[in-house]
C-alpha cells in the first residue's frame, strides 16, 4: 500500500481533554478516523500536567540571568 504523505494532526483527549498533535505515515485504504480514536484513547493523561518549563521565555531576560551568574 501507498502512503500519503506526514500529516500533523491536532487531537483531544476524551478523558482529560487536552490538545496534543500526532504526526504519523498513513496508509491509503486505513481507517484514519479509526486510528486518531485509537491515539486519543492511548494518550497519557498523567504526563500532561507534569510539564517541566526550561529555561527563560524572554530572551532579553535569559542573558540578563546569565550575566548575573558569572
């Protein structure tokens, strides 16, 4: 079978309702709508909220924090 091309796809938990994108290779002939229900219900709703920040949003910020370090 032929496949089409990565597509990003932006899906939504059924349990805890969060946005995540999947990006995969489908087949030609594969039940897509079958599939993204298959990721939604696989999707890890404990590690949603246990997101860690790194590092400094503001770029201006960051080299001022660094420049106080040294």
């Amino acid at each position: 079978m032929a496949r089409t091309a990565a597509k990003p796809i932006r899906l939504i938990c059924p349990k805890c309702f969060a946005a995540f994108t999947v990006v995969a290779y489908i087949s030609k002939g594969v039940d897509k709508e079958a599939y993204y229900r298959q990721r939604a219900a696989e999707h890890d709703c404990s590690a949603n909220g246990k997101r860690q920040e790194t590092g400094f949003k503001d770029p201006l910020k960051a080299s001022k924090e660094r420049a106080r370090s040294r």
